[in-house]
C-alpha cells in the first residue's frame, strides 16, 4: 500500500509539470456488527455472532488519482473490496476533454456516471455512509432485470450492471434564465452473444443512452432518460438476445428553499412489450438550518401482465438482512412479488460541529402474486434504527447504530417471521 502511494504520488509530481491541478485521494469506508444477535420461527435456534462484515460490500478501500488541465483530464479510481476479490482493481479509469460548451468523456466506469442531484440521498449530511440504513434503492425500478434499473445512471446500459465502458459526451447551452445539458454515450460492457449466458442478466453487445438535464431559475430542474441497448432477457416467443428500452422523467421543482423534491418515475420496452414501470418520490425538509433535517424516500416498481415472464418478478436485495446471513455477510433478502412499495424516513439533529444524532425507520413490502407459488401474501421487510455519529473533520467520522429488522415471508407451508438486532460500526475517512 504504501509503494503504490509512494508510486503514485511521484506520478503526480512529475505530472503536475503538465497540467494545472493534480490531486490524489484516499476514501476508505468499513462497516461491521459488533454484535449481532438472530432469531424467529424460521430458524431452529437464536444465533448470536460478535464482529461480523454487516453486508455484501460492506468495506472498501478506495484510491482517487485525478488530473486535470485546460483542455483534457485524467481519474482513475482503484478499489479493494473484501466481498470481490483482495486485490486491488480498477472502478474508474477515464478521460475527459474541454472543448468550450461540449465535453468529451471515455473509459471504464464500474460505478456510474449521474447527477446525484435527484436522488435526494437520506445520508446527505450524514457523511455518504451508504448501505441498507441509508439509500437501499437508487431511481428506477426495483427488479434487478429491469431495464430501467438504476435509470438516471448515464454508463450503465439496459439489464446490465456492474462495470462497463462508455465514450459519449456532454453539450452544455446556456439559457438566459437557465440551461441545458445534453448528455449521450454509447454504452456496452464487452460480452457478445457467444461469450454471454441470457441467464446472466447483462447486456449482450452494444447500447446507447441518453439524459437531457435542464435549469430554469425560479422553477427547478427536470432530467429526461432514454437508453436503447441489446438485451439478455428473453421475449414473449422464449427468444433472447432481444432489444430493449428504458425511459424516465424526474424533476426537481423550486418550492423553498428549505425543501428538495424529487419526483418522477421510469418505464421499459422488451421487444415491443411494456414490461415493467417505477414511481419515485424523494424530499428532503431543512427544519432548522444547518441542525435539524427530515429526510425520506418513497418508490413503488411494478411489473405488467406481459412483464412477468420477461423480467423476473424478482427485486434487488431488500432492507431486512436478517435471513440473508451468508459466512457472516448479511446481504438482504430478495422479494419475489410484482409489485414492490419501500418507504425510508431519517430525522437527524446535529448537536454542534464534531456530534449527531439520527434516526431511520424503513419497510419494503412485497405484493401481487408470486409466479412460483401463485399465492398473494404480503411479503413486509421492516427496519429500524438509532445512531450516533462523531467527526474528528468534515470528511473522517466514525457512527454507531442500534439496528432491529424483520422479515415476514411467505412459503408453501406457513407464515415465518425472522428478526435480527444488530450493533453496527461504520469508519469513514477520506483525504
């Protein structure tokens, strides 16, 4: 670690000769349970474990390398992440060119490229510790198959995730009383139709998207998505390899200055089949400036009758970790419903510069019908907690939690109930 710092470091150096600002960052994020205790009908005995990794992902060190000049820049991101791989591999690796209103973008990117403006994330002054506690769904639809899965998200193409390269641009024009961004990129992750398996859920080929961010003064701003793309999900005909679409529209009007609203939702084509759509509203009240703030998120995703059979009535991990333990990872328990509701709700008050208080209460409930059982029964994930948080500076903190979740499923022999409560640490630091 610290050759590659050193390394790195004598890079920016020399470096510097040739561009205007050289910059490089450490970001370190780590959350464990220092005490976990689980139980319910679900399980043949209570069990108890003492400092374990809280979910998939839970920590990473996270190197930033950023160059910069007049006319072109230079990030690369390296990452070592405990749930992947113990060796470090690359997250960011792009290049960016000036050239007046139009910038040029082109690279790797395995965690996106958006304007987290719109999501109106609950951790906004709660110094982005992430995870189930604090944004648990981005905008989109909630079933990991969907095309319009993480919608607003400009380098990731339709059905596919993770890491993927993109080269596109951006188009800024000026308004008198606002602007307009025009973004496009074409999109695609490597795999081809031989190399991929349709059951794999990522795009196979090639894709495009698009994102038209526009600013009005005194009204707000409004985002437009659009992205096309080869799809590994199969059709109505058992085919795959089919095109799909995704499609979204999320504004952010002007109210108070107080309160940030979010608002919109998203939809998805599967070779001409409207599979799938997503509500979302997010907003974010400043009670007391700069000491009290309200802060929730409301989606609601569900699949048409013609969806069902496309995009697996299956959702991205829910919030209620506790049946979802695996060699002491808690990664949260998928839903099979078509019809997802989730509703996250944070107050946090900030005592003075160096100490915070908060608290979260959240549920995702799962409804309709499940395609393998037939049944309706509500699948409800809840979960509560309590924090502290304490800053040595603006960018280092170390928060602890009380946590309780449940998750309520339904299976072909009876109702089951499994609860956890959990002691959580999260360490941040960043410089």
């Amino acid at each position: 670690m610290k050759k590659i710092i050193s390394a790195l470091t004598l890079g920016a150096m020399i470096a510097g000769a040739a561009f205007a600002d050289v910059s490089i960052n450490l970001n370190f994020r780590q959350r464990a349970n220092l005490y976990t205790t689980t139980g319910g009908e679900g399980l043949k005995a209570t069990k108890t474990a003492l400092f374990t990794d809280a979910y998939s992902g839970s920590g990473s060190d996270n190197l930033a390398i950023s160059l910069s000049g007049d006319i072109v820049a230079f990030d690369m991101q390296l990452v070592t992440d405990a749930a992947t791989t113990t060796a470090w591999r690359s997250k960011k690796f792009a290049a960016t060119v000036f050239l007046g209103p139009v910038e040029l973008f082109g690279g790797l990117y395995a965690d996106g490229k958006l304007n987290g403006a719109y999501r109106t994330k609950t951790d906004v002054d709660a110094g982005n510790l992430e995870g189930m506690d604090f944004e648990f769904k981005k905008l989109g639809s909630a079933f990991g198959a969907s095309p319009s899965f993480f919608a607003d998200n400009l380098v990731q193409p339709v059905n596919g995730k993770g890491e993927s390269y993109a080269l596109g641009g951006t188009y800024k024009l000026g308004l008198d009383n606002g602007a307009v961004n025009f973004n496009a990129a074409y999109v695609t992750n490597g795999l081809s139709d031989e190399t991929s398996s349709p059951a794999s859920g990522s795009l196979q080929g090639h894709g495009f998207a698009f994102i038209a961010d526009g600013r009005m003064d005194g009204l707000g701003q409004a985002e437009l998505v659009f992205k096309y793309g080869q799809s590994s999900l199969k059709n109505e005909d058992g085919d795959a390899n089919v095109p799909a679409m995704a499609f979204g529209l999320y504004a952010q009007p002007s109210i108070t200055r107080a309160l940030i609203l979010t608002v919109g939702g998203a939809g998805s084509v599967v070779d001409g089949t409207f599979t799938d759509y997503s509500v979302d509203l997010r907003a974010r009240y400043q009670v007391i400036p700069k000491k009290l703030s309200v802060s929730s998120f409301h989606s609601y995703s569900a699949l048409t009758d013609d969806g069902v059979g496309i995009v697996s009535p299956k959702s991205t991990k829910g919030l209620a970790d506790a049946s979802a333990v695996t060699n002491g990872k808690c990664g949260g328990t998928q839903i099979t419903r078509n019809q997802i509701l989730s509703n996250n709700l944070m107050v946090r008050y900030n005592v003075n510069d160096t100490f915070s208080v908060y608290g979260i209460v959240a549920d995702m409930i799962g409804m309709g019908d499940s395609v393998k059982t037939k049944v309706d029964d509500a699948i409800v994930q809840l979960r509560a907690s309590a924090w502290t948080q304490f800053y040595a500076d603006k960018n280092n903190s170390v928060a602890i939690g009380l946590v309780y979740s449940s998750h309520n499923f339904t299976d072909a022999n009876d109702a089951k109930a499994v609860n956890m409560i959990a002691i959580p640490v999260i360490f941040r630091v960043k410089m």
